[in-house]
C-alpha cells in the first residue's frame, strides 16, 4: 500500500486568505495537489489546500 505525505494548509474560502503556517497529512489516498478540500479530519478544521506532495512511501505488509 502507498502512502502519500501532502503538506496542507488552511484556507478562508470567502476572502483567499490562507494561514501562514503549513501543516503535513498522511493519506492512503491519492488527492489532487492545489485541490481545495473539507473534512480532511480530526486535527484538520475548515477548508484545507494541498500545497505540495511530499513524498509517497510503500508500506509493506
């Protein structure tokens, strides 16, 4: 299984704005790299941008 690192940041849908700081998530699912998404999950509030693809890593069971 592949597991994707993206690094996020949250996003003011109305006005643009985005926060200042950026934050990694680690996902066994593939998301679209400057995609705007919602609910990304605990810890993940509002509206999140996927900045960038960190890297993806294979992990073996």
């Amino acid at each position: 299984m592949k597991r994707y690192i993206y690094r996020v940041a949250r996003e003011n849908v109305v006005t643009g704005e985005r926060a200042k700081r950026s934050r990694t998530i680690e996902r066994y699912d593939q998301l679209k790299v400057g995609g705007l998404y919602v609910h990304l999950g605990s810890g993940y509030p509002g509206e999140q941008r996927v900045l960038e693809l960190v890297r993806v890593e294979e992990d073996e069971y």
